[in-house]
C-alpha cells in the first residue's frame, strides 16, 4: 500500500525478527508520534537484546508479546507481517476489513527506482548475487536486498530513481502482495516447503513475481522447469527465457549446469539494463561461489572438499553431483524428513562413481533404502558431523572428492544450513 494511505490507520509490526524490526523503525521514522503495535510469538525477554533495548525505550509502543499474541490483531487496521509469521496461523484472527501487508508490498509499491525480484526455489542468492555485479561493473548503482541484504525499507527513505534494486524474494516474501517487479526472474520451482498446505499453494505464492507484471515489465524465467513455463504462459510481461541462452564466455567458478542456469539469468538481466557483454562477461568470470553453495573448501591431506550445505533438496544434490562428476568418492547426505522423494537421487547415486555414502538421520536411511544397487556402495550412519568428517578422511583417497550435499533441511542435529556447513569446515581443517 502507498505510505500516505498509513497516515490515518492503526498499525501493528507483526514479528519482531530483522525484517519486523526494520518495519519498526521506518514507521517510527514516518510517523514519530503514531502509537504502533509490536507482536510477536516470542517474549520480550527471548528476544535479541537490542530489540528489547529499542522497544523499551519507545514510549509510544503497544505491546503484545507471548502466546496469546494473535488477540491482539483485532484492534488494528493495518497489520505488517513479517515473513516468518505464517499466513494461516493468524487467518481466524483478522477481518475482512482489515489490511494485512507486508515489508515487500510496501517497498514494491512505494521505491521509486527499478526492482529486479528473483526468486526460484534454488539458486536465487547466487543469482542477486551475481546480477549485482553485473550492474555494478556496468556503473548502475545497484543495491543488493531482501533475504542475501539488507531489509529493504532502509533503503526506502533515500531511493532514487535511477537506482536499482535487486531483491531476493522467498515464497513468504511474495506471499498475497499486489504489486510485481519491473523485472521479475524466475529459476524454478520445486516442491520443498512443507510448511505450505499443499505445494499448489507454494506455488501461487511464487507466481506473484509475475502476476501483477504489465506489458511494459519483463520476466525472465526457466522454460526448462515445467512449473516456471507455466507460470511465464500466464503472465502479461515481456518473456524472455534463459534456459537456451548461448553464453559468449563459458569462464566462470561456478561449476555445474544449475549454476550455468544462474549465469544465464544474470546475463539475461544485464542485457536489458544494456550492460555492454564486455562487462557482463567481465563480471561473470571474476564471481567467486558464495558460501555454503557448492564451495570448494580447499585440499586438506589430499582430498578435496566441497560444501554445498544448502542442498536441502534432491534436486540440489543431483546438480551438485553432475557437476563435481566421477571424482567424487564419498558423499555426505541426510537431514531432516519432508516426505520429499528420493529416488531420483539414489538413481543418480548408482549411477555414479561414488564409493562410500556418510548418512544423517532421518533422511539417510530413505535415501540407502531407494538405492537398489547397494553391493557397489558402502554406507555408515553417523550421528554428528566429526563422525562424518572423520570417515570422510578415512574413506576418500587421495585426489578424491568428498562432498557435502545433504539433500535434506538441517533441522534437528543443526540450527540452520549455514551452522551446518561451517561445522563441516571446522573438523576438515581441525581433524
């Protein structure tokens, strides 16, 4: 919604995380002297200490906080919710009369500079990545935002025309918003979030990258992926697929044909913001792999390593070995239980050249059982990550590969993915 339609309405931050906080403190900015709600799930003691320093020292603030928070949202027109509050845990809560947005309706609606939104279900942090130095070796003063940056409304009060945005954007992020970005990338669309009802609703979710675009706008989106052709056939913008789009320079560190699909979308969207190739080209060659993607850790007692802890998803894994191909000799896979399936993996795995197989619960054991040619492979169950580095060393000859690409959610034996790979390199470089 527009910033002067708030000017007269009751509104409530729903969540108090970074981007709830970030919400706080652009209305605060806005509108000084205006009571806001502050909910959230979480109480005020569990919150980050500088969140409660913040909020106690606001003397126009209501709070709400702890289970009971949702009894709150009757009382405000306006609620902000955050990305991490799921829509359906609050739908029983609200009126049809009231206004539920969010940190991305508003900056979409209000920045008055040109939104590059990406999203997919993989590769988006490499591909903002990737397109924000395209822009910025090309002299376009580029912002990199959303779930890789900064919240974006920090940059709101200072935007300008001839800025660029470019905005990583989750399902939640897209979740109900109105309004489209200029350009709009799509990679792909897997199923993976189960905290949806159903993965058609996974998919509306990421069809609103698109679904507000005018004739004026352009999507660029993978024709390989059947879910993202669909979506690009119901949209009104300038299609441009990336999928069959010859590359001039095939230098990059980026390995494998998933980051080549990254690469072709970043490309892709040099080239409408006219980007001369020699610097499109420049900037793709000199990108180095973000964490936790396919990283090459280094050599260590011969072996190589690679990370590519943010596989949560077969799909992932597969690219992953594609890429890396017949040197890998030992894998590191499971995690946490989606009810994903897995036999395309275990297909891919028999297939391969790998040896030995170094299995996390739950997921571990699914992923031994779908491989029907287990006498060529050798597997071990292990608890933690030292007991998986420590075999690691022990099953992977030297010149080998051992990699770390779970196909599975962390959750469980690790916070997050990035707590997990950083596990990884630790006991590479201390065992």
């Amino acid at each position: 919604m527009f910033l002067k339609e708030l000017t007269n309405k009751k509104i409530l931050i729903l969540g108090l995380g970074k981007e709830g906080m970030d919400n706080f403190k652009f209305l605060r900015e806005l509108f000084p002297d205006k009571i806001l709600g502050l909910a959230d799930k979480i109480n005020l003691e569990k919150l980050d200490r500088t969140v409660q320093v913040l909020i106690k020292a606001d003397q126009k603030v209501q709070i709400c906080l702890g289970e009971n928070y949702r009894t709150t949202l009757k009382n405000y027109d306006v609620i902000v919710r955050s990305p991490g509050i799921s829509p359906k845990t609050i739908k029983s809560f609200i009126s049809k009369k009231q206004k539920i947005t969010s940190q991305t309706e508003i900056f979409l609606r209000n920045c008055p500079g040109t939104i590059i939104g990406v999203t997919g279900t993989k590769g988006k942090s490499t591909t903002v990545s990737l397109i924000h130095k395209i822009l910025r070796t090309g002299n376009i003063k580029s912002h990199l935002i959303g779930n890789i940056g900064k919240p974006v409304l920090s940059y709101l009060s200072k935007a300008k025309k001839k800025d660029v945005y470019v905005y990583e954007l989750s399902s939640h992020q897209l979740h109900n918003i109105d309004i489209s970005p200029h350009i709009a990338v799509l990679l792909n669309v897997f199923p993976e979030h189960l905290d949806y009802s159903t993965f058609k609703e996974y998919i509306k979710a990421k069809s609103n990258i698109t679904r507000h675009q005018t004739a004026k706008d352009h999507l660029i989106f993978n024709s390989t992926n059947k879910i993202s052709a669909a979506i690009a056939e119901r949209s009104k913008a300038q299609k441009i697929s990336f999928s069959g789009l010859k590359l001039k320079s095939s230098k990059s560190s980026l390995k494998g044909k998933f980051n080549l699909n990254n690469i072709r979308a970043a490309v892709a969207t040099g080239k409408i913001l006219e980007v001369p190739e020699k610097k499109i080209y420049a900037a793709v060659k000199d990108f180095k792999p973000l964490a936790h993607r396919l990283e090459f850790v280094g050599k260590y007692k011969g072996i190589k390593f690679y990370n590519d802890s943010l596989s949560t998803i077969p799909e992932t894994s597969i690219a992953a070995i594609e890429a890396l191909g017949n040197d890998i000799q030992t894998i590191i896979l499971g995690g946490f239980d989606r009810g994903l399936d897995f036999s395309g993996l275990a297909a891919k795995i028999e297939q391969s050249k790998i040896k030995t197989l170094i299995l996390f619960p739950t997921t571990g054991e699914k992923i031994w059982q779908n491989i029907k040619k287990q006498e060529a492979k050798k597997h071990y169950f292990v608890k933690n990550m030292k007991e998986a580095v420590e075999l690691a060393y022990q099953k992977t000859n030297k010149g080998k590969i051992c990699l770390l690409s779970c196909a599975s959610p962390s959750f469980g034996l690790f916070k997050n993915y990035k707590e997990r790979g950083d596990s990884f390199k630790r006991y590479i470089k201390n065992l």
